[in-house]
C-alpha cells in the first residue's frame, strides 16, 4: 500500500488501518467541470491504490467545508489561503498538462 497505511498494535496482532484521504473538488457552479475533475480524481485514486472520498461544492463554499479535507482542487482559479493544498484541476477539462496535475495530487495524497 502507499504511505498512509498505518499498523496498530493489539495485543499479539496487529491491524491493519487504512487511512481514508478526503478531497473536495470545487468550480463555480458545483456541476459540469466539478463532476468531470472529481471522477478523473477518483479514477486516479484507484490507479493508484488510495482510499479517496471525493465530494463537490462550489468555490464560495470552500471555507465552510474546509475542515478535515486533505486536499482542494479547482477548476477555477483561487488565491486564497485554507490551510490544505490546493492544486488547479483545470488540466482535466483542457486536456493541457494532465499528467503534471495528477502528480501535484499524488504528492499530497500519498503524503
């Protein structure tokens, strides 16, 4: 598994606990390049063996749904600081640079 496997101690045996990674995709309607960017993310996810929880909100929500998120990524440009990454997911709607962003997101989810 990746990084975020983490064994716990229980008595004689140990358990294996999988630490679920939680991403919000956001555009500003929370609809068409949200769902396109959440599903090539969670296609990533997969490829790449990661527990991901993947939801959708709009850019003016992010604030409020900011807590206990691992990652943020946007369709639209954001400059504003939440305390978790953010990398700008346009490149799953251009087709521009996909395999650079997919690398941004792997960074964090893996961390």
């Amino acid at each position: 598994m990746v990084t975020i496997t983490k064994y716990l101690k229980t008595g004689l045996k140990r358990k294996r606990v999988v630490m679920m990674k939680k991403v919000i995709v956001a555009c500003g309607g929370a609809v068409a390049t949200s769902t396109v960017a959440a599903n090539k993310i969670r296609e990533l996810a997969k490829r790449e063996g990661i527990p991901v929880e993947v939801s959708q909100c709009r850019v003016n929500e992010l604030e409020s749904k900011k807590d206990n998120v691992d990652l943020i990524v946007t369709t639209a440009k954001v400059k504003k600081d939440y305390g978790v990454p953010v990398v700008h997911g346009v490149a799953f709607i251009s087709g521009v640079n996909i395999a650079a962003t997919e690398e941004k997101i792997l960074d964090v989810l893996k961390d």
